[in-house]
C-alpha cells in the first residue's frame, strides 16, 4: 500500500486526478502472503491465527495488498494479482500496458511485491543444491556475484515497488516528469525443462530481437542490457550467450554493456522484474550506468562489459530489461530515453 501511494505521489498525481473507473492496479507476487499460512498451520491448541474474521480473511488472499491498496487510493479499474514465479514483474507490467493501448485505463500501478522472507522459502532453494542460494556464512553485502568466477548463488530479498505508468500524451500533458518509455513486452514459455532454461542463447536472443523488431529498433542500436542476474551458473552463461547469439558479428568486447542489481536487493522474485524495468528507468533517465555489485573476477564464460569500474556516465537511448523464472518462463522489456 505504501509502494502505491509513493508511486501516484512521484507522478504527481493526487485524489481526483485520475478518474476512478480509469486507475488500475496490477501488482505480481510469487507466493503472497505465505507467512500467515505457515503461522496458520503450525499454531498451536492455545492460539487462535483466526482471531478477527475480517483479518484472516484478507491476511490469506495473494490479491489483498492490491485490493486494499485500491480502496486506499480509489482505484476502481482492473485491479488484480499475477503470479509468475520471477517473470512476474515483468509481465504485471505486459498487462498494464494492455490496458493502457486498449483504452481500458489512463493510470495503471505495476508492481510487485515479496514479504517476509520466511526459513520455508529459503529451504525450497536450498533443496536444489550447491550454487542457487548463496551459503549462510557469507556477508549478505558480498554474497550475490554475478557473471563472476566466484559466485555462490543469490541472496533473498523482500520489499515491495510499483511504477506508474500512463500514455505519453496525458503525461506530457499535464507536466509529468517521464523516467523512459516502454517501448514493448514479449513473455514465452518454452514448455521444455521445469527448473532449466536454454543455454545456447537462442530461444532468449530471438526473443530480444522480436520485442526490438515491434519497435522498429534494431539489436546493434542496444546500449545497455538490465539482466536477471542471479548469480547461478545457468542464469549467468543463458545470458552472456544469448547476447553473442542477438550480436555474432561483435566481439565480446564491443558487446553492451550488460549488468544485474542483484547483488544490491538479492533476488526479489515476484518484484525482481518490476526492480528492473525501475532500474533501467532511471539509467536512462540519468544517462549513467549502475554497476554490477561484486563483480571481481569474471566466469571466462561470460568475460564481457558487466560495468565493474562502478557507475558510469553513458549516451544511449534503448536498453532492454531480461527475466527468467522456473516453468520455462522467459521475459522481455524493451525501453527508451524519453
């Protein structure tokens, strides 16, 4: 609610602006409210986790931070919660500009959100093995190392984020300050390994160029690339591979530039996507590049520019934003300076 709220206030945008059938909300969550469920079940004989009907009520619902965000805020549009694993950002983010082309909304808040970490989260990572969740011993501002010789897996991270997003023209219209412009969002599913992905790097780099070619771009003219970063090997060599697949005529030194913010917010699932899109916001935006986070020594896999040196001031006006999640999910957001 608080995420909500922020949003419409960066905008500029106050009660009554926006008429109340013309707000929606769109939010993403990978697993809602699952600290209250596992309070539920383990309660014992003299605890009551039904106390006040009302409260139990919205305290299990996935949608319910969306809902009670809308009465708080007015927001009498579409008003909804997905759930896509760690794509699920990305693709609140496809719905709200769906309803935005369509003219079934003017405002629509995209975000995500992912709260407690609870120790049933962290223990579902670590049944995968060594390499996804980064070992307990490791100091939490260091642990998360992308695309680097010496990862260890992710981090968990928590927190909520939403963006506001309307049509350029009432934006402009009313003073607005415009971080960048989605240009357009591609999802795929490859319907192939539950837990994996495709490691040539092809299935990603057409996909990157099929949301570049609806906006009349080309791949040669990306200047920056906001991975999804999570510091698995998987993850890292699909990325670095699907770039030199969109570019085979480059060598990695003249690929662009491709970074993960990971390693500052850990890996947020459901609002991992919407980080991004933000993030690559505000690079364009400011025109300044954010640095991948503990990136020392390179995987000789992925021995390209992940921007280590630390920020750095850049002229460029496309970048696209990736996401990955288990089930085979694939994700694409492409945006520009504005």
């Amino acid at each position: 609610m608080a995420a909500v709220g922020d949003a419409l206030a960066d905008a500029g945008i106050a009660r009554g602006d926006v008429a109340p059938e013309r707000l929606s909300i769109v939010q993403s969550s990978s697993r809602g409210p699952l600290s209250w469920w596992a309070e539920t079940m383990t309660a014992g004989p003299d605890q009551d986790p039904y106390a006040g009907k009302a409260t139990a009520m919205f305290r299990g619902l996935a949608g319910c931070p969306a809902t009670l965000a809308a009465i708080a805020v007015g927001a009498k549009g579409l008003v909804t919660t997905v759930s896509s694993a760690c794509v699920g950002g990305h693709h609140a983010i496809g719905l709200a500009l769906r309803e935005l082309r369509s003219g079934s909304a003017d405002v629509v808040l995209a975000g995500g959100h992912e709260f407690p970490i609870t120790p049933e989260v962290a223990r579902c990572y670590l049944g995968l093995g060594d390499g996804v969740l980064s070992p307990e011993e490791e100091d939490p501002a260091s642990a998360v190392r992308p695309y680097d010789r010496d990862r260890r897996g992710f981090a968990l991270g928590e927190g909520a984020m939403t963006l506001c997003l309307e049509r350029e023209s009432s934006a402009r219209e009313r003073g607005a300050r415009i971080y960048a412009r989605i240009l357009g969002h591609r999802a795929l599913n490859e319907a192939n390994h539950a837990t994996s992905m495709d490691l040539t790097g092809d299935v990603t780099a057409s996909v990157v160029a099929a949301v570049l070619d609806d906006a009349g771009r080309k791949p040669e003219e990306l200047g920056y690339v906001c991975g999804h970063g999570t510091a698995t090997r998987y993850n890292d060599l699909a990325e670095s591979r699907a770039l030199r697949r969109l570019l085979p005529h480059r060598d990695d030194a003249d690929l662009p530039p491709h970074g993960s913010n990971k390693p500052i917010y850990g890996h947020t699932f459901g609002m991992a996507g919407i980080i991004n899109v933000a993030a690559t916001s505000l690079m364009l935006h400011h025109q300044r590049l954010a640095p991948t986070a503990n990136h020392r020594t390179p995987d000789p896999e992925c021995d390209h520019d992940h921007v280590a040196e630390g920020p750095r001031d850049a002229e460029f006006d496309l970048a696209v934003s990736l996401s990955f999640a288990f089930g085979s999910q694939t994700s694409v957001m492409a945006l520009e300076h504005a």
